[in-house]
C-alpha cells in the first residue's frame, strides 16, 4: 500500500468500528491483522500460555538467584549491604543507584539479539560494576563519578533502552537501521570513556605504589644488595 504503519493501523481500526471487518482484529502489538474470531480465540490463548511461560521462567530465574546469593552469603560472610552499612550514606546512596544501573545494562543486554552488540554491553556492564567497586573500596573517590552519575548514565541507559526497543521492531527500515548504528558506534566511545575513568580511579594507588618501590630500592642499595648481588660481610 505504500503507507507507514501508523496509518494502516488507524485505517483498519476505523474500519472495525464501522464493520466492515466483522470479525476482524489486531494483535497486541498491532503489527498482524486477524480476519475470524476462532483464529483470535487461538491467538488469545497461544499469547496466555506463552506469558505464562514467561512468568514461570521468570519465577525461576529469581529463585535461582536468591538461591545463589544465600549460598554466596553462606560462603563468604556478611552481604554487601552488610559491608556497605560502614560506608557514609552519601556514598552508601551512590553505590545503590550504581546497582540500579547495572541491572538496567543486564537487562538491556539480556533483550538485544546481536552477538557483536551484546559484547560491547557486556564490557560496559562490567566496567561500571568495576568502577563502583572501587567507590565501595576507596569512598574519597566518590567525587570522581559525580559526572557520571549525572549525566553519563542516565543517557548510556538511555541509548541502549532505545536500542532495545528499535531491536524488538519486526522490520527493519533504514531509520531504524541507521539509529542502532549510530548507538553501536557510541558505544565503542563510551566503553573507551569508562575504560579511562576506571584507570584514573588507581591513580593514587599507583602514586603509593611508585613511592613505595622508589624507597624499597634505595633501601636496597644502601644494605648493598642491588647490583653487586648480595652484601658479602
């Protein structure tokens, strides 16, 4: 017909309430056309069963989880909470929103079909649950993310809940197209963005580090045993 979804949807809407398709009707996501009634009672019941199914695989995901965390928890001691409850609230606060998050990139990631896609998710999810951990680890560094916090976050999870959403699409026009790629590109940008925020985090570990090596050697040297080997007496 030559028309966008959106007009055809509408054309075929005005057309049951004048009855013109007696016993037509549109699915829940209005992208399929269903001309009889026994034909959507079948639907109907495909679609109860399947988020049944759903419901169900969901149920046990969960379960699952708690299992494996009361197993961790049993293994390891006290929770993280349990450890964070020493933490200033402020950062205590951060670090929850941080978690919040990382589950929205798991679910995002969860959602995409693209193998290539999935990769660049899965390294920003572990990135920004690296950079948390080390708020958790080191509090005085909670004013290097207020950047992101504010700001990179919130688009990041932004960006790729629109990518979720233009992937679940079931076609593929060139808007669509063009709009994931330029999410994939961003991406690789972004990645490369936590990458360095991540590495700057240590820089004060690496400044103790150089410090304490500096010492040790010149240590070293006034025993006499650099060089030369040991000191013989």
């Amino acid at each position: 017909m030559k028309k966008n979804a959106k007009y055809v949807v509408r054309d075929l809407e005005d057309m049951f309430l004048r009855g013109w398709f007696l016993q037509g009707h549109l699915d829940e996501r209005k992208t399929c056309l269903i001309v009889s009634d026994g034909m959507y009672r079948q639907y109907q019941q495909i679609e109860a069963e399947r988020k049944e199914s759903e419901l169900l695989a969901a149920e046990w995901r969960e379960k699952s989880r708690q299992a494996e965390n009361e197993a961790k928890r049993q293994k390891d001691g006290p929770d993280e909470k349990d450890g964070r409850s020493k933490l200033p609230p402020q950062v205590q606060k951060v670090i929850e929103e941080g978690d919040i998050y990382i589950r929205r990139i798991h679910a995002c990631n969860d959602a995409v079909s693209g193998r290539e896609i999935s990769a660049k998710i899965s390294r920003m999810e572990m990135l920004v649950d690296r950079i948390f951990d080390r708020v958790e680890q080191n509090p005085e560094s909670v004013d290097d993310i207020r950047k992101l916090m504010e700001y990179y976050l919130p688009t990041t999870v932004k960006l790729l809940e629109a990518y979720q959403e233009l992937d679940a699409q079931p076609v593929e026009g060139e808007n669509i197209r063009s709009s994931k790629r330029e999410i994939e590109a961003t991406l690789d940008t972004l990645n490369m963005a936590f990458e360095r925020l991540l590495d700057s985090m240590f820089q004060e570990t690496a400044w103790d580090v150089s410090s304490d090596i500096s010492v040790l050697q010149t240590l070293l040297a006034q025993e006499g045993l650099t060089d030369d080997g040991l000191r013989v007496k």
